[in-house]
C-alpha cells in the first residue's frame, strides 16, 4: 500500500486532444490520499437499522466533500467509472449537482418494520429513494445526498404477454393489462449498498477478513476498507437491481395481498437475445404473466430482475463454460453440467443468494404466496430471513428450449423443485445436447 508520509501530490493540468473545451469550473487541487484522510476528516454518523432516518443519517458517496464522506466508494457503482471518464475528458463539471426536482418516486414505498428490524436489510438503503423528503435539511444546509432508488411509472410491451392474451390464458382488464396488450408497472431501480457489518454477519464471517478480501481481490481499489474500520458502508461497483410490480405495490404490506414473485437473475444472451441454451428469459416471461393474472385477482406482483450476469461469473465465462460443456468428450451432457462451470469458474455459482432477500424486505414482504421459481437456493434464503413461501411454481415443460434439457434436468438432480422430482440416474446421463457447431 503506497503511503504519502503526509506530503500531497499536485494534479497534473490537462486538456482533451480533441473534442469540446471542458466544462470543469472546480479550481486544481492537491490529492489527499483515502488511506490518509487526516485529522480533517469528519464523517457524517450512521446508525443503520435505525427507524427514524434523521437518526439512522444519510448515506453520504458525494466526492465532492471527502471530509464529511461516510462511505467507502462511490454512487450509481460501475457507473461511476465513466462518471470519471466524463470529468477526465472535459465532459462533465465534477461539482455538478444533481436537480431532483420532479424525481420523487412516482408510487410510494415505505417504511415498512422491515426498515429497522435487526439485520433484515444490509446490503440496500431503504431510505435511499425518499433523500428529498427525509434529509430535505441537510441538503439545503449543504450536504450532497443522492438517491440510490428511483420509483417510475412504465408500459411493459412483451410479445410473450400478447401471446398469452391470444391464447385465453390472460384477458385485457383495462388497468394492469390494456386493449393493446401493454403492461402497467411500477418499474424500482436499486443500487447497492452495504452496512458491512450486516454483510458479514450474512456470511457467518469477521468483518476484518470480509474487509481484507474485499480490498485484497479488488486489486486494492478501496484502501479505506483496512485503513478506516470507522467508516461502516460500502458502495461497491457491481450491478444493482430493478424491481417490476404489478398492481398495488403496497397491498402486501398494507392488507396482506397475496405475493406472487419472480426473482431472477440477469442473463443477457436469453432475456435479451433469445438464446436456447437455457431457460432464462421463458423463465422470465413465465414469471411477468404469472404476477399480470396475481395483479388481476387483487392480489399484487413483483418481479425482482438483479444484475449478476452468468450466476455472478460474469458473461465471459459463461461463454467459457458453454465451450467446455460443448467440446467435451460425449457432449454437453446434464451429469456434467456443474462440473464444468466449476472447472472453469473454480465455484459454480457465485450468486450468493442471502443478500437477495433484502429488497423484498424493503417492499414489506412478509409472505410470498406463488413463487415462480424452481431455485431451492432462492427458496431456502427466503425463508431463512423469515419470509413464507407457500407455493412454488415450476417452469411449464413446454417452456423449455430443447437445448436447455441439460441445464433443466441438471438443477432437477441438484435439488431444484419440480413435480417430477428428481431425474433417474439414467435421465442425467442420457440427456444431452446440441453439439457447438449445429
């Protein structure tokens, strides 16, 4: 770790080769090392779990102030690396600050008990769409405090749903489902944040060797996660969550509605591109059409779509992995299906499914009664952290593309639900695939 020794380094002035004359207004200024902040710096307290949010205090990732900072990291996480690209090529003004008139969140969520119930959310801010409001005078006093959820209105159009209307398995009802087939949603994006503290107790882990490894395998981007144990939340550059909910969002919360429920994580060559290898975005849609029918009933649903592409090993090697399933000697065959994204990956999931629940319990879910996935991972987080699961509903078979019988049969022989339970020895073997060039 480099050490300053107190002195300071001057920023080199530069401007863009080409492109628009910058736009910063801010005056050059020395750099002060993160891991040396000091007897300047004094951050802004955080009690987190705390009910009231003037107690529990802001979260606090605004670099424009690193002496009141209370966080480790910056907002809008990945993002904000081409935030720095902006400032670097002129682009952006690097004291902007945000005008959030008009972005109160467009349907309201919150608070729910859930909020400040010991250990029940650690790694979102629950009041982290409601800063407008709840933190109205610190801003005015000066402190840069940003949003990190934002609650819109949307139109979903998914061919899926038309097909569903076509086929008499939904009916338009003119306020969920229109004439024309669109969707009305309550659309929630989510940013993460974590108290690590609460992070490490998740795992069953000290919050130094949580801290360490974070720094370690990071390359040591974050020098404050071992140099300032004082500084308890983290925003750390991964992808967040969206959140699709379907009729009234705080029915469950309010009256009890029913719950049904769609946790599902990114993948982009399926949800996106339509890819047969897996089940993904049938999956998906299978999910949408279930909560627009729980909406219908009077009863409310969500669909919870978190950013952790090829089960949190990132698109590359899930590509890595199909090579390997494919090129195989005997194929792409359900018995080795694991066993070749751990060859790869060296883990076979890296998803880490106890940090899900948390933004359930920010909607003040309570009870979940159809939940649309077959996942015993999911399944077994959810109610670990106290939240009833009635019913799970399986991906129809005809659901399934014919490449994706592996991956299907392969969860099923590892414990995922299914009515057929699971597959015979002789099923796991036998099913394979499509070779890499068909």
């Amino acid at each position: 770790m480099a050490e300053d020794h107190g002195n300071t380094a001057r920023q080199e002035q530069s401007t863009p080769a080409t492109g628009p004359d910058p736009v910063r207004t801010s005056p050059r200024r020395h750099i002060r090392l993160s891991s040396h902040p000091g007897g300047t710096a004094k951050p802004v307290a955080i009690e987190w779990g705390a009910a009231d949010p003037k107690l529990r205090g802001p979260v606090l990732g605004s670099v424009r102030d690193g002496s009141r900072r209370n966080v480790i990291g910056a907002h809008a996480g990945s993002y904000s690396l081409y935030r720095a690209l902006a400032v670097a090529a002129g682009r952006l003004d690097p004291v902007h600050v945000p005008d959030l008139t008009d972005t109160s969140p467009a349907e309201p969520i919150g608070p729910y008990p859930q909020w400040s119930e010991p250990d029940r959310i650690v790694s979102l801010d629950p009041w982290g769409h409601m800063v407008s409001e709840v933190f109205a005078e610190d801003i005015a006093g000066g402190l840069d405090i940003r949003p990190t959820i934002a609650v819109t209105k949307a139109h979903l159009t998914v061919p899926e749903v038309k097909g569903a209307i076509e086929a008499g398995r939904l009916a338009p009802d003119g306020e969920v489902l229109t004439e024309t087939g669109d969707v009305r949603v309550t659309k929630m994006a989510i940013e993460p944040v974590w108290y690590l503290p609460g992070i490490a107790e998740r795992f069953g882990i000290g919050e130094p060797e949580l801290r360490r490894a974070l720094f370690e395998e990071s390359g040591g981007m974050y020098t404050e996660l071992v140099t300032r144990p004082d500084v308890k939340v983290f925003l750390p550059p991964v992808g967040g969550a969206t959140v699709y909910g379907f009729g009234d969002v705080a029915a469950p919360a309010r009256s009890g509605a029913p719950v049904t429920c769609r946790v599902h994580d990114e993948c982009n060559g399926s949800d996106v591109f339509g890819s047969d290898i897996c089940t993904c975005r049938p999956y998906l849609m299978h999910g949408i059409e279930e909560c627009v029918a729980a909406a219908q009933a009077n009863g409310t649903g969500f669909v919870v779509y978190n950013r952790k592409e090829g089960r949190a090993l990132g698109e590359v090697t899930k590509f890595l992995v199909y090579n390997a399933r494919k090129r195989q000697p005997g194929g792409d065959r359900a018995e080795t299906y694991f066993e070749r994204t751990e060859c790869v990956a060296g883990v076979q999931d890296m998803r880490f499914q106890e940090l899900m629940p948390d933004v359930l319990h920010w909607l003040g879910i309570r009870r979940i009664a159809r939940f649309v996935s077959m996942s015993d991972m999911k399944r077994d987080s959810i109610e670990a952290q106290g939240i009833a699961v009635e019913c799970q509903v399986p991906i129809p078979p005809e659901l399934v593309p014919d490449d994706a019988q592996v991956e299907i049969t392969a969860k099923r022989a590892a414990g995922y639900y299914s009515e057929d339970g699971a597959p015979s020895t002789g099923e796991l073997r036998e099913r394979a695939g499509r070779s890499l060039t068909d």
